[in-house]
C-alpha cells in the first residue's frame, strides 16, 4: 500500500519555491582573482597567482618559480565546508540564496587568503631573499637585483593576499584589505 503526502497552504509555498527555483538559476559565485586587481606596475595580481601557484620554467625546462599551489590547495581542503555551508545559510536564513552565498564568499576569501598567509611551501630562493648582481645577456650592463630579506613564500608585500575577493553574479568584486 503506498503512503500519500499531503502539502497544506500550498498558495504561499508553491509561490516561494518557485522565488528560490528562479534565483538559484541565475545564482552564480566565484572566489580568486579579478581584473581589476592589479600591482603598480600594472601587473595583474591574478599572473602573479597563477605563476606562483603553477610555478613556472626558464627557457630551457628548469624551474624558476617552483610551485606553491595556495589556491589549488585552499579548494581542495575547503570546498566540501563551503558546500555544506551553503546549506546550512539557506536553512538559518530563511533561504535567501543572495545573503547565503555572499557570507559563503567571504569564507572562500578569508580560506584562500589563509592559504596564503599560513603555507609550508617551497622555500624562497636565495636570490630571492638576498638579492644578487646579475649581467645583462643584451646590454653586458650589471644591474641588481634586490632581495626580500625573509624567506616568506607569497608574502612580500601582502598585496596578493589583499586581492583575493569574491564576486556574487555580475556584482563588483568584494575585497577585505589587509587584516585576517
């Protein structure tokens, strides 16, 4: 025999579920790196991310960046918490995707941001934290280089980690400068 379920009042929900079912359509967030952010040099901070992350070679094959996968790592570690809540937003308040996936947004941000600020990655180079002398191949002039002075992977200037932000639909991203 099968059992039937019967739904009261079904004016007020039918309405709301079809609200939610056409928000969550267009409902769209992502986390990382926008256009806009920029070092000022002009360079794009997502480059910079994605050679850190990535790493990247010298002409001839050799590593020169060796690879510190902040951003590869932050979502493999976190994208389970942040699905999950999701979740439980929606059902603390009263569904509304807009308010749920902004506050999951921030908690994308400040776990990337996390990974960065807080990583066992490859040590910088000496180079890196020394600086050196270095003759131009073109000019045959000597120019330096100059070092950071601390071997703090993806932290020099902090500019990168201030750049992470999160983007809900077609809004300007959102930023949290400098702080934890």
């Amino acid at each position: 025999m099968a059992a039937g379920v019967k739904f009261t009042g079904g004016g007020k929900l039918l309405t709301k579920l079809k609200k939610m079912a056409k928000n969550s359509k267009k409902a769209r967030l992502t986390a990382g790196f926008y256009k806009d952010a920029k070092y000022a040099d002009g360079t794009p901070v997502a480059q910079v991310a994605a050679w850190n992350n990535f790493g990247t070679l010298r002409e001839d094959g050799s590593e020169f960046i060796p690879p510190r996968p902040f951003f590869t790592d932050a979502i493999n570690e976190n994208k389970d918490k942040w699905a999950e809540g999701l979740g439980k937003r929606l059902k603390a308040n009263g569904m509304d995707i807009e308010n749920a996936m902004k506050r999951v947004g921030e908690e994308m941000r400040a776990d990337i941001q996390d990974k960065i600020e807080h990583n066992n990655y490859v040590p910088n180079s000496p180079v890196t934290i020394n600086g050196v002398y270095h003759k131009s191949k073109k000019t045959g002039k000597v120019f330096e280089i100059k070092g950071k002075g601390v071997n703090s992977p993806l932290r020099n200037t902090r500019h990168m980690r201030d750049s992470v932000g999160y983007q809900y639909n077609d809004e300007s991203p959102q930023y949290r400068q400098g702080g934890d």
